[in-house]
C-alpha cells in the first residue's frame, strides 16, 4: 500500500477531508450511475440499426418542464455538497489553537526543508519531529510555511491537505497526527530543477521520544580539532552551512548542527550513511542534478576527512 | 458543379510559388480558417513529442531517460505549446471557416484583420520554439522555458530565470494574445453585423452563439493576460518589481492575473467543442436540437460564471476561509448549467434515428467522457479535497479529461463533419472508426489510470519519483495508452492526406444537413454564395426539404 494514500488518514484534517470526500465521491458517482445510464440507453435504444431507415424521426423542440427538472435538482445537488465542503472549509481553516500546541515554522528554500521550533530553540532540516496528539488531550502542531526563493507546497497527505510556501506570503497549516510513525510527502509546486526530489519527512514519535530528541538537539555539540574539521572550516561549507558552536553560520544550506541525528541527506534523496555523504561532498549531481550544492573539488584525502568530521556531528 | 469545377482544376496548374503567394497574402476566411488548423496539427504533432518524453521517463520510477532540465522544459513546452498554440487555433480556424457560412454572410468582418490575427499568432508560436535555439542568450543557461505553462512568480524573476527563455515565452504569448484579441473582435463583428436576411440573433445556429461567447471571454480573458506579460517584461528589464518578491513584490498577483485568463480560457476552448456537438448530434440524430433557448441561456450562463471562478486554482495558497468558501460555490454553479447542456444533447438523441458515422462516435465519446470530466471537476471544487489532490496527478487527469475526452474528441468529430464541406471529398469511413476506437482505447488507458497516482500522492511536475510509493504500475499503464493515442493520430493524418487525394466527391450535403454552409458547394467558391440567402428558422434547409412541415411555424 502507498505511504502517501489520502485516504489512509492519520491526523484531524485529512480525517475530516476523508469524510467529505467520501460524501462528495457518493453524490458523484450517483449522478455519473443515473446519466450514464440514460446515455447509454439512449445511444443503444435510438441508434438506426441498419443504416437504411430514411424516415426521419418526430421533431421535438423542447420541454420548459423537463428543463426545469434538470436545472433544479443540480441547483439541490450543489447547495448541499457547498454547504459541507463549507463546513470543512471552516473546521480546518478556523481551528483553535490549543495551549498545548507546538509551533514550527518551515521555510522552503531550493530544494530542502528548513525546520524552527521559536519555543525550543532548535534549527534542523527536511526531517520534521513532531510529537503524537492524543484526542483526549490534542497536541497539535501548528506550522508557520514561508519561503526563501521561489513557490513551494508542504504535502504530506496521510496528515492533511497541502499549503503553499510562497514568498512575502506567511501561511499556516496544522496538524495532529494520532499515530506514531514516518509520514512521508513531498513538494506539491513546482519550485524549479529539483522538485522531485524535495521530499517531505515527518517523524511523529510518543511525547517521552519527542522530549528525548528535543533534549538531544538542544545540545551544542563539543567543539573538537580533527583534521577534517579544519578543512571543512577552511572551505566554502561554512557559507552555506551552520554548525553551532563554530564559526560557521551560513544560512544558505541545511543547518549541520546535528546532521547524524538525521537518516537521510539531500532532502531525502539519499539514505544518510558515510558513502552517500562522501558522494555527496564529492559529486552532489549524482544524487541529486540541478541541486544547489556544488561540487566541492576536494581530494581524496579532504573528502574522507570532512566525511569522517560529519560523521562526529550528533 | 460548372462554375466551381473550373475554379478547382484551374489551381493545381499555376507555379507554386504563386499559390504559396497566395496563401501568404490571403484575407480569405476560408483560407485563413484552413491556416489556422494546419499550424494547430503542426503543434499538435509538436506537443504530443513532448507529451510522450515526459510518459517514457515516467515509465518507472528513477528512470534517467532525460534530465530534470529537460523534463521540466517538456511539461513547460506541452502545456504551452498544446492550449495556445494547438487549441485555440484550431478553434479559430474551425471559427473563422465556419461563422461566415453558417451565417450567409460572404467573409469576415474585417477580413485584414483576420489575416493580421493569423499571422500573430504564427508568430508566437515560431518565437516560442525558437527558444530551443535562442532562449540561452549569452549565458549558457539552458534553451526552452522551463517555469511551467502557468509560469508562477518568482520563477520568472531574472534570479531564478536567466538567460532567455522566460523572454520568448513571454513575448510568444503576448504575440499570440494579439492575434487571439483580434480574431475574438472580428468574430464579434461578423456575427452581430454580418447575418443574412431573417436570421435573427434567436435563429443562428448554435455554433454561432457558442463562438459568440467564446469570443466575448477571449477578450475578457486574454486582455489580463497580456496585461501580465507586460508586466513581468517590465519587472525582467525596466527595473520593476510587480512579481519580484525579493523587492517586496508579490507572487499571489500573479496567479490571480494568470487564472483570470487560465480559467475562463478553459470556457473559451470548451464552448467550440459544445459548439461542434450541437451541430453534429442533431444531423446524426435526425432531430432538432432540443431545448434551443435553453441551450442560448446555459452558454450564457457559462460565460458569465466563468469569469468567477478562477481562484479554485488557488485553494492551497492560504486563502480566507470566506475566500475559499466564495470559490467554492461559483465553481460548483457552474456545473449546472454544463449539466443542463449534456442533459439536452441527451434529449435530443431521446427518440432518434441515430446514425453512429465518425463525427457522431466522437461526439457520443465526448459525452460520456465529459460528463466523468464534470464530475471529477465537482470533486475538485470542494475546497478541501482540492487540499489534498491539488497539484496532483488527479488533476491532471481530470484536466485532460476535459481538453483530451470533451473539447479535442468534438474538434475530431468536426473534421470528420466538415472535411467533405471543406476539402469536396468524402474520408475514408472505415479509418475514421480506427482513428476512434485506438484513440478511446489509448485515451481510457492514459488518462483513467492516472487519476489514481494522483490520490495516492504523487504531485504534478515531478521528473522521477521513489520507488516506494505504490505509484510506478499506474505510471507504466498511463505510459501505455500513449502507444494507441499515438496509433490513432496517425490513421486520422492518413485518412485525412489519402481522402484529399483520393476521397470520392463529397457533393454539397453528404450529411443529409440543415445549416446553410451544406447549400454551397464543397468547397464553398470564394465569395460563398453566388446569392446572399435569406431563412426563416434555425434549420434553414430542413424547411427547403420538408416545406410541408417546416421549423418555421413551431420557432
């Protein structure tokens, strides 16, 4: 079975989704049973069946009271299905913001994900935790969605429906995911080279798993003086990319802080194993054409090294 | 036979550099109509090569046939390519031929203008294919546009678009919308001051209301369109900022500009198709069309609610609720009278004699498939499922649905229909069945299947996807139908070459019709009637074939 199935909901609003789509694709497929029938009769029943009837058929103009049947039931269909889409419309839109709630703002840059927690003070990329929301006592996650470059769409379907990141243009979206687990999706607009490969990942985890990993990255890491630390300070990486505690503050790529804590790299491209990070440094086209991250032109040696530094980052 | 025969046999002799001249610098409506189909089959050809780049790197997941730069530029050049440079010539084309027949007149309006409009929108598609070999500029940055066909902001910007092939797609699209604008006043004109002797606004054929509104929303439609392109040449070179959001523009005006025209457009394509089948189900029916004032009202009503429902393109953009919920409501209205519509066809077929001949297989086609592609679009007007299946493969499916099963299965309809009006031979029956039955097979495997990658999460636009998502067996059979699409097109291209050549003649009615192109000769002369006719009702030449009961006393 598909992991991104929307009708396997998972969080309130793809649920409530899931419920409306039921009622509209009954309403549909009623209406499609009722004139596809008719047509088909019709198609059947009046079709000159061997070509040589040259009469021609009583001319019928017209029926004000048969138009008028076929203009009021529509008009009845579609008050009712507005008035639930309305209902939804609503639930999801205007939900309230419960005190237990926690706030994340996602930012989407070119072709990742960027991860803030404002309370938690945590900074982490295209790995998004979030803890489980009991019915009883909902701990939803409200999402901040604002974009760095271009137009962008969080999608995770088994946890609701996507909003667009577009630029100068803050949305909001939430979700309260009653299973534990990995919820996968992807970017929903086209945001240039890279979109298929800007996959979503969402780790729902039991609130003690949660607080564990909050703790975890709320850590600075011990700032050591391996040889591949050096290079990886004396190159470009640290333009790009931040690892706290150290000089490097760039905003332009994935945060670095705690990258072994993550199982993928490249926004889910690639599984997160010493190999695929040394390709990755050496050759980001292989993984993933058209990313931003440029081939580094290390050597042999200076790959190994700055693998060998990441792999220390937890 | 006389007058005609000589002009006919008197052509093929002259050099051909004086009758390319003449196709060159013709105002001929018929000429001009003709010209405008054969670029859309030009494009058409064009668009499906890219079309069936993108299904084979699609074929299975990490498929490395071509790159991402690539693909992307395939779905950016087909999507263009296919609504502004396939449909809505061939629309203007079937328009231009047949609005002055059908309604006794002897041209267009203004028919320099009609030449003017052609030979603009000519021009846009040429500048637009010209960027696969100009788009890099100096800069090496890649050849064709690759921002998607409804090119959203910031892509555009000169940050994330250098080189330029945003520029050609630009400037083809403002080129075409020139000749699109023009050819939608002409059209206009012709209809409200060009009608024969008796026939009133409440007796022209449908096909004349229908390309009436049509035009009416082509202006409404592509004027913002235009005005956009502007725009965004202004903020790519004169330093403005209307959709550059790193300077404090906004990307959200754009996509109201873009679906202010996208939307309605797809009125604007789709009231030629319904114009084509209210003409041919009546013929093959043997019965008036049912319920004509009604079927006025509901092109009416169409027209009028199409200019308001463009922002259901945009339920994921963080509308207000109130917004969402207005959209909601205008999109789904619009389903009413679109019902009432297939509802009357349907009443016309009611009691018939029907004879199923290739124009009116595609047209019984176009029904069934319509009425899913309606349904599928209700779906798509609740807000909320539009959460979850906007910018999905779902909508894809049902967009072709409406472009590929409704509006381009009434344009095949109308070339069979009207190809022994327009060439005086007959096509070959037996392909015109070949043609459709590949083409419903091919179309039913492509586009029915992909409804289900869509629900199953996988967006639009996405060049290669992951093995583990349970979408690569839809994918392989959605790639499979394009074998027989690509089959069927074919027997439609040889019917159509073979029959000019060899088709037996067709005579002035083979279809047994009642509009008043089918009293001309085929193919009509110059001046299309020796005699400007005059009519009584809406079925002029049913009344000359049953002057014992004609239209006349029941209108």
């Amino acid at each position: 079975m598909s992991p991104t199935n929307i009708f396997t909901p998972a969080s309130t609003p793809a649920e409530s989704i899931f419920g409306l789509s039921i009622f509209v694709l009954l309403t549909v497929a009623a209406i499609f049973v009722v004139v596809f029938s008719l047509l088909a009769y019709a198609a059947v029943r009046f079709r000159n069946k061997h070509g040589d009837d040259r009469s021609e058929p009583a001319q019928v103009y017209g029926s004000t009271q048969v138009e008028l049947a076929w203009t009021v039931i529509p008009v009845l269909i579609v008050v009712a299905l507005f008035l639930a889409a309305t209902r939804v419309i609503l639930a999801v839109q205007n939900a309230p913001h419960p005190p237990g709630a926690l706030e994340v703002t996602v930012t989407g840059h070119q072709y990742w994900w960027e991860y803030r927690y404002p309370g938690l003070n945590i900074v982490t990329a295209n790995e998004l935790h979030v803890p489980i929301s009991d019915p009883a006592h909902p701990t939803p996650t409200f999402l901040t969605l604002l974009s760095a470059d271009t137009d962008h769409s969080f999608w995770v379907p088994r946890l609701g429906g996507k909003t667009d990141l577009i630029p100068n243009h803050p949305n909001h979206m939430w979700i309260d995911p009653h299973e534990k687990g990995l919820f996968l999706g992807q970017c929903a607009q086209y945001c240039g080279t890279q979109h298929a490969k800007m996959l979503l990942r969402v780790y729902v985890q039991t609130r003690e798993d949660f607080d564990r990993w909050v703790h975890e990255q709320q850590q600075t890491p011990q700032a050591g003086a391996s040889v591949g630390e050096r290079v990886f300070r004396s190159t470009a990486c640290v333009n790009c990319h931040t690892v706290s505690g150290t000089p490097a503050k760039g905003k332009f790529g994935p945060d670095l802080t705690h990258l072994m804590t993550r199982d993928t790299i490249a926004a889910g491209a690639a599984p997160n194993t010493p190999e695929t990070l040394r390709l990755w440094i050496k050759n980001p086209d292989a993984i993933k054409p058209g990313s931003k991250m440029p081939a580094m032109g290390l050597s042999d040696h200076d790959l190994d090294a700055v693998t060998a530094y990441l792999e220390t980052l937890r | 036979m006389s007058a005609n025969t000589i002009a006919l046999t008197e052509s093929p002799a002259r050099p051909l550099t004086l009758r390319l001249h003449e196709w060159a610098t013709t105002v001929d409506h018929k000429r001009l109509g003709i010209l405008y189909v054969l670029y859309g089959l030009i494009f058409l050809v064009l668009g499906g090569i890219e079309a069936t780049i993108m299904r084979v790197q699609l074929i299975r997941p990490h498929n490395d046939f071509v790159s991402p730069e690539v693909f992307n530029r395939m779905f950016t050049m087909h999507g263009t390519t296919m609504i502004f440079f396939v449909a809505m010539p061939l629309v203007f084309g079937f328009a231009n031929y047949l609005v002055p027949l059908m309604i006794g007149a002897r041209d267009m309006a203004f028919p320099r203008l009609n030449a003017f409009s052609f030979w603009m929108t000519a021009l846009g598609g040429l500048l637009l294919y010209f960027s696969f070999f100009g788009g890099d500029g100096l800069y090496g940055a890649g050849s064709a546009p690759d921002v998607g066909w409804f090119a959203y902001a910031p892509l555009t910007a000169k940050t994330f678009s250098v080189g330029h092939s945003t520029d050609f797609w630009t400037l083809s699209l403002l080129s075409s919308g020139i000749g699109s604008i023009g050819t939608a006043i002409n059209i206009i004109a012709t209809i409200l001051s060009m009608r024969c002797p008796g026939m009133t606004l409440g007796k022209m054929p449908l096909l004349v209301w229908l390309n009436l509104v049509m035009a009416g929303l082509v202006i409404l439609a592509v004027s913002p369109l235009s005005a956009a392109q502007l725009m965004l040449i202004v903020d790519r070179y004169l330093g403005g900022h209307f959709f550059d959001t790193q300077a404090g523009g906004s990307a959200v005006i754009w996509m109201h500009f873009f679906w202010i025209f996208g939307h309605p457009e797809v009125y604007v394509l789709v009231l030629p198709a319904f114009a084509f089948a209210s003409e041919i189900i009546p013929v093959f029916s043997r019965k008036a069309i049912f319920g004509y004032p009604v079927m006025v009202l509901a092109t009416i009503a169409i027209g009028f609610i199409g200019m308001s429902v463009w922002a259901h393109h945009m339920f994921t953009v963080g509308m207000s609720a109130g917004a969402n919920t207005f959209f909601v409501l205008s999109t789904m209205a619009i389903a009413v009278p679109t019902g009432i519509k297939i509802f009357n066809w349907l009443a016309t077929m009611w009691g018939g004699h029907i004879r199923f001949a290739t124009p009116m297989l595609f047209c019984v086609a176009f029904l069934f498939q319509f009425l899913i592609a309606g349904l599928t679009g209700v779906t798509l007007a609740v807000a909320p499922l539009d959460w979850q299946l906007g910018n999905s493969y779902y909508v894809v499916a049902h967009f072709h649905y409406v472009i590929v099963g409704g509006i381009l299965f009434c344009i095949f309809a109308a070339f069979y229909y009207w190809f022994p009006k327009v060439s005086g031979k007959l096509y070959d029956e037996a392909l015109g069945k070949w043609h459709f039955w590949l083409f419903v097979i091919g179309f039913h495997l492509t586009f029915d299947f992909m409804h289900v990658p869509g629900i199953l999460g996988m967006p639009r636009r996405i060049y290669t996807y992951e093995p583990d998502r349970g979408w690569d067996t839809w994918n392989l059979i959605v790639t499979i139908g394009v074998v027989f699409q690509a089959a069927g097109i074919l027997v439609f291209a040889a019917n159509l070459v073979w029959s000019y050549f060899r088709g037996k003649r067709a005579g002035n009615d083979p279809w047994d019709a009642w509009t008043l192109e089918w009293s001309t000769s085929s193919p009509p002369p110059e001046y299309n009637y020796a005699e400007i006719p005059s009519v009584r009702s809406r079925r002029p030449l049913w009344d000359l074939k049953h002057p014992e009961d004609p239209d006349w006393r029941y209108e």
